[in-house]
C-alpha cells in the first residue's frame, strides 16, 4: 500500500512560504522580459550592486510559465533553509544530510497531473537561453536520476542539457562521476540506462542532487534527510525511476550508450564559454508536469547561485573531514573569487608544518582545487581582502609555497592540459613561529564612541 506524502516538498510551497516571510528578500518582475539573455542580464546586473535577492519573473516571453531564479545566491538564504546562521551552515547541512532516509513511494503527486507519453514535443518545455555564446536554450537545472540495475541504488546529479531534437535532449556527462559510472555499466551490457530528468524541485532536494556521497550511496536518501522526512516519490511510467512526487517537470528516457550528438558550448561555473562535452543522447518517452509548473531556474556562468549550488555542499564535507582530522581547523571557505578552484582555511597551528599538511589533505581530498591558502584563525576567510592582506604580510614566496604537479583536475578548466591535468598549490600565510608583528587594534571604549556618533547622523 503507498505511504502518505508528507507535505510542503514542492517547490512552489516553498517559495509562498519563503515570500511570506522574507519578502524584502524577493524580488518580483511583473514587466514581461525576453527568454533570451534577459534573466542572466537582470541577476548579473544586481549582483554587480551587491544584491543577491530569490528573482520571480511572471512573464518570460516564448514560454508558458513563470520563472524562478537565483534562490541559492545568498548563503543567508540557504542557510534559512536549515534554520541556522551562516556560520553553522556547514555543520547543519552535514548533520541532516548524514541522517539518511530511504523516500517512500506514493501512489500520485503534483508531479503527475499531467502525464504525455504520445506526440511528444520538448519544443513546448520552457527552455532560456543564458548567455549570447550559448549554442542554444539551455535546461541549467537537470537533475538526473537513474538506478542501478543490479541494486537498484539510485543516483542524483546535475548535468546541462539543451534540446536536440522534438523528443531527444543533447547532455553532458563531463563530471565523470557516478551516472557516468552507471552508463557504462548499461554499455558493457549493451543496453541504454533508463534516467529521470527533475526539472524543479524543493530547494533541499535540489541541494541534494550536488550531495557529495560515495558511488553506492542514494543522494534520494540524503534527501530525505535534508528534508527532515522520507522524500515522497512515484514511478515514472515506462522505466520505473523513483522521481519526487512534487517536482514541478520530469522527463523519462534512456541515454543512450553508442549516440553521440552535438552538445556545447554553454557558459560554464569558470566564467568561460566551454564546448568540453561527453556528447551523450537522452531519448525521452515521457513528460510528467504539474497543471502550472514554475521553471526553477538556475543562472549559470560563475553567477553565485551555480558557485554556491555546487559549493555548499562540498563546503561541508571537507570542512568535517578536516576538522576530524586536523583539530586545529578552525574555518573553511571557497570563495566566488576562485570559482571551484580556490580554498582559503584558517588553522591555530599546533606545530611547525601543519599548515602544509591540511593544504596537502585538502588538495587530495578535493579534485577541483588548484589552490589552497592557510591563514590564521582571526583572519575572516569568508572575505577575499582579509586573505589577501594575511598573503601580503605574513607570506614569502621561496619559503611558503609547495606545488605539486600531475594531478587529475576538472574537465571545464580552461587552463588544463589536454589530457585534462593540472598542478595544485598551496601558499601558507600563516604567521608562523618566528613571525613578530604586532596587529594593530582599536580600544573599545574608542569603537563605542564611533558607533554613538555614527548612529546620531
């Protein structure tokens, strides 16, 4: 018998909700704007004052839904989501998320108000185009979900998506992770891998998708956990794939192992346009949709929204790691500036050579990084100028830096070798045992005085 859903997994609940009690946190566009470049624009423009605001457009021209975007760009925001300041972001996120919880499948849901699976044609989906160098109207928020077909271990990832044909859909693999470990499962058996296309969901069960899990480890189950509840999904018709009951669309279909299409370029987490692909074919044969779906977009290039996406949760479990294994780690961030290719980590040293050591684990432990700084614990790393000024005054060249070489790194790194490798470096701006500069400071009776003069003008 199917289980009850729990409720408020959509994400259309969330966002009432979330206007209702941060409304000066949305910010709502009636005026109709184009589906072309306009939404990328609008958030790039407002991130250039500072401004990281959850954007809900009404109208999009082209398309038959609203659009919603932006909603990871503030850590403050995502932090909401776990009931936490930003500073116990990363503790709160690998709490819930190590409490895994298996979904339990429901009969029906939003998901399934309407249900094609004849004259398909993706043409209708509401598709953007993000950037003017994007070969077309990217799907920037694909969660893919497929199942092993021994176990039945089902995995989550994101992967950029464009539209190829009425009923096909052109991908990228490039991350090399575990979808692209199931699929050659399904080649070496010589049959195409059933997937699942989530388009849309809770924000918790979409930070689940970028969870950072062994192969073998159900990012569904972390979902659950996330959400405090057992994720609430149904069967997709044809194949079976447990997808959430509340997402807004689902695409059912098999990639295929032997297709190989044009796929590329899409602008990228670095900043740059990249035609790196896997070229892989998705064959859709079905669409699941709620009556009135809202796209949930997510704005791709380097725009804090993808950075934070991604980074969140890999934030978190190096930052455990770290701690459990260093005790002397005090912080850890990877900021906007370095797109997924920077750390900065504050440590009390406990004995010479330590700072080498965490940037040695966190280099090795995390693929993406290229570099690493160390700094001490009253130097705010979530601030690139506090690192910066620690790397001008505390660092020198021929004795605190160490680079190693060879090293397996991101496919979208634009400065990699053609064999996809790189070299990772580690800069220690800690003080260090000999270091005897005294930081200058202001007295508090002094800060006091300039707070009350401040707050009478």
């Amino acid at each position: 018998m199917a289980a009850a859903a729990p409720v408020e997994q959509d994400f259309q609940s969330y966002l009432a909700q979330y206007r209702a009690e941060h409304a000066d946190d949305v910010l709502v566009i009636d005026e109709p704007v184009s589906a072309d470049q306009d939404i990328t624009a609008i958030v790039a423009a407002l991130a250039r004052e500072g401004s990281h605001p959850l954007v809900y457009f009404k109208h999009v021209e082209g398309i038959s839904t609203p659009v919603a975007t932006n909603v990871f760009a503030s850590r403050e925001r995502v932090a909401r989501l776990f009931g936490v300041e930003v500073s116990r972001l990363h503790e709160a996120y690998q709490e819930r998320a190590r409490q895994l919880t298996a979904p339990c499948i429901v009969a029906s849901g939003p998901v399934c108000d309407v249900v094609q699976e004849d004259s398909l044609d993706l043409r209708a989906l509401p598709l953007l185009k993000h950037f003017e160098s994007d070969r077309a109207p990217y799907i920037t928020n694909a969660i893919l979900i497929a199942e092993h077909p021994d176990t039945g271990v089902g995995n989550m990832s994101y992967h950029r998506a464009m539209l190829h044909s009425p009923t096909e859909i052109a991908t990228s693999l490039h991350s090399r992770g575990d979808l692209w470990r199931l699929l050659q499962i399904s080649a070496e058996r010589g049959q195409p891998l059933p997937v699942a296309m989530v388009i849309g969901a809770h924000p918790l069960i979409m930070l689940a998708g970028s969870a950072r899990v062994p192969f073998g480890t159900d990012e569904r189950h972390v979902a659950g956990g996330l959400l405090g509840a057992p994720l609430a999904v149904v069967r997709t018709p044809r194949h079976g794939i447990a997808v959430p009951a509340a997402a807004e669309i689902v695409l059912e279909g098999v990639l295929d192992p032997g297709a190989k299409v044009d796929e590329g370029p899409f602008g990228e987490f670095t900043g740059y346009s990249s035609d790196r692909s896997t070229n892989n074919l998705l064959r859709v044969h079905t669409v699941m949709r709620r009556h009135s779906p809202v796209l949930v977009d997510v704005v791709g290039g380097n725009s804090a929204e993808h950075l934070n996406l991604a980074r969140i949760p890999r934030e978190s479990e190096m930052a455990e790691k770290l701690k459990a294994r260093f005790p002397s780690v005090t912080a850890l961030h990877y900021p906007n500036s370095g797109t997924h290719f920077h750390a900065y980590v504050a440590l009390k040293q406990l004995r010479p050579g330590e700072a080498r050591q965490v940037m040695l684990g966190l280099l090795g432990w995390d693929p993406y990084l290229k570099t690493v700084i160390a700094v001490d614990p009253d130097v705010d790393v979530t601030r690139d100028e506090e690192v910066l000024w620690a790397l001008a005054t505390h660092f020198q060249p021929q004795r605190d830096v160490l680079i190693v070489d060879g090293l397996p790194g991101s496919a979208l790194d634009p400065s990699a070798s053609a064999v996809g490798t790189t070299s990772r470096m580690g800069l220690d701006a800690t003080r260090g045992a000999d270091f005897h500069g005294v930081r200058t400071r202001l007295s508090e009776s002094a800060l006091k005085r300039a707070s009350e003069i401040l707050a009478r003008h």
